[in-house]
C-alpha cells in the first residue's frame, strides 16, 4: 500500500509540473533529451497570420539586417520546419483544423 500512494504523489507532482510548463508561455521544443526551451524570435522578424476559422496561415518576413534561422510554434498543430531566412526573404506555412498561433521561435 505504501508503494501506491507514493506513486501517486509522484504521478501528481509530475501533472503540476507539466501544467507549470503549459502556463509559462515560453515556447518549447521538444528535444531527444527532454522539453527544452526555445528563444523567442527577435522583434525584426514580422509575422501575420490569417484569421481563417478552420485554417491559419502564417507569412513570415525577415526584416532584420542578418540572416536569421526560425519556426512557427504552432498549439493544436505542428510546429513548422526550421527556416533559414536571409534579409528581405519570406515563407509561409499553413496549418489545418483550428490551430493557434503560439509565436516565432530561433531555432
């Protein structure tokens, strides 16, 4: 009996932990090792998403004066592939059945 309620403790520790993560509001990769935190863009990287009800899409521009390596943190749906963006350089990525926009990430 001893050995149960431990467990259980542990298993309630381990559901707070990951409510902590979710509230944070830092994006998060995951990784071979575990979560692990991801940077958010800089501000010179723009972004606008579509207002689509059952679709987004995302157009990103990189407006800074260097080259800059990002992706679309998406919930509900897959993050996108990391980009490589020089000066100047745009893409987009479209995500299906409601997803929400979570932000840019370095990566």
């Amino acid at each position: 009996m001893r050995n149960s309620s431990r467990g259980k403790r542990f298993i309630a520790v381990g559901v707070t932990g990951a409510a902590l993560l979710a509230m944070s509001g830092t994006a998060h990769a995951a990784s071979a090792g575990g979560v692990q935190a991801s940077a958010a863009a800089p501000t010179c990287v723009k972004v606008n998403v579509d207002t689509g009800t059952i679709s987004k899409t995302a157009y990103v521009t990189n407006k800074c004066s260097t080259t800059k390596r990002v992706k679309v943190v998406w919930s509900f749906a897959p993050d996108s592939d990391c980009n490589t963006l020089k000066p100047g350089q745009k893409f987009k990525t479209k995500r299906g059945l409601a997803p929400q926009f979570d932000g840019l990430a370095l990566c």
